[in-house]
C-alpha cells in the first residue's frame, strides 16, 4: 500500500519535472533514484522513500525530498555510485536519526564516520575512505546546501534559491513550496508572466500592487533558470 501524508500542508509539493528544474537534475534520475529500477536482472532499491508516494501514479516530492536530492546528487557528481550513496544514507538516518539526514545541518558535522563505514555485498562491514579528503567532503556538502536556513532541530526549512539578496525562496510553508519573492510572497513564475502580459514590469508592478523592484526580481530569477535548464 503507497503512503500519502495525514496532510499535505506545509511539505512542499512538486513533481519530479518541477524538481528537476529547482535543482538541475533530469525528472529520469529523480524517478529512478525515488522509485527504484531495473538494470538487466538487477533491482535497485529507492535512495529513500517520497514524502508523497502515489503508488502507480507517480511521485510527488516534498521540500525535505528537494533538499536531500540535491545532496546525493552531489555525491554521485563526484564519482559516489548511488549504491553507495544508499548505504551512506542507511548508515547516515542510524546516526543522525532522521529519515532524510543527507541534508541535516547535523550531518556536516557528524557525517564524516557514515562515509568511513560501508557494508560490502557479502553483508561484511568495512572501513574505507570514499573521498580523498576531509576537505573534499565538507566542500561538496557546502555547495549542495548552500542557502539552505536550518529549523532549531537542524532540518532544513527554506531555501534562499540564489542567495538573501536575490528575494526568491523556496518554503514549504508558503505557496505549497513554489519559488516566491520574498517581499511580496507572491509565487516568482506569476510575477514574470504579469511583466510578460502586462507589457513591462512598470505595468506589472501597478497590477499587482507590489514593488517594480519585486517584479525585477522575480523576471531575472525565472530568466535565469531558464538558462540554467537549457544549458
């Protein structure tokens, strides 16, 4: 039986095209690393379980679901396969003790003995280095959560996509997790498409009421990851 949450309030929803555009990463990854897969006679268990799993229909991700995808993203980048990467996260939710601890600000700290303890295919525990340095590790968890603001439990609770100063954020307590400008907390894609039929951002900005720097803001972010996504 699939699991959908009691409620689907404050999670952040999206699927796996609307996350692949977030974080850069194609919906094909994002489906196989959450759903599992089949490589000739070999099955590849899910990295960890959606937030929203819909069973046939699909998946839906949540906000936690973002975050962690785009630290085990970055591992796998780095040349981590992503069995390894499950193992890691296996051995990472025993430690930290949460369900997605890739992307807890406790695991920057404590996660450097998960990556020393990997459990081989014969069921044996062995002790091996997966980066070159401890240096190379916390570089790549800083650029994987970078502008990520931490709950007092350290779980991620928002993020500021490009940075404070640019006003967009993803919180899934907002606008079910869709990108927002700040000031405004109006989604950013509504803000551009009112510049786009309004004709200017000056006419936007008296149609809704709002600032014409909110407006700027919000056309340069969708103009910006919409370069990134072609690229």
């Amino acid at each position: 039986m699939h699991r959908v949450p009691d409620t689907l309030i404050g999670i952040g929803l999206y699927t796996p095209a609307e996350a692949g555009k977030l974080v850069q990463i194609s919906p094909a990854k994002i489906n196989r690393w959450l759903r599992g897969h089949h490589v000739k006679s070999q099955q590849y268990d899910p990295l960890w379980t959606p937030q929203v799993d819909l069973g046939e229909q699909g998946i839906i991700l949540g906000f936690r679901d973002l975050m962690e995808i785009r630290v085990a993203s970055a591992f796998i980048e780095q040349g981590l396969s992503a069995q390894k990467v499950r193992q890691a996260i296996q051995l990472a939710r025993e430690l930290i003790k949460d369900e997605r601890p890739l992307s807890t600000s406790r695991f920057q700290t404590d996660g450097r003995s998960v990556f020393l303890q990997v459990v081989e295919g014969d069921g044996q525990t062995k002790f091996i280095d997966l980066f070159k340095s401890q240096y190379a590790f916390h570089e790549i968890l800083k650029r994987s959560l970078r502008n990520i603001e931490y709950d007092a439990e350290g779980v991620p609770a928002r993020w500021w996509v490009f940075g404070k100063t640019r006003s967009i954020v993803v919180d899934p307590a907002r606008s079910f997790g869709r990108p927002i400008e700040a000031e405004t907390s109006v989604p950013a894609e509504v803000l551009a498409a009112a510049a786009e039929a309004e004709g200017s951002v000056e006419a936007a900005a008296r149609a809704w009421d709002v600032p014409v720097r909110a407006i700027k803001r919000a056309v340069a972010f969708i103009d910006e990851m919409s370069l990134r996504n072609a690229a």
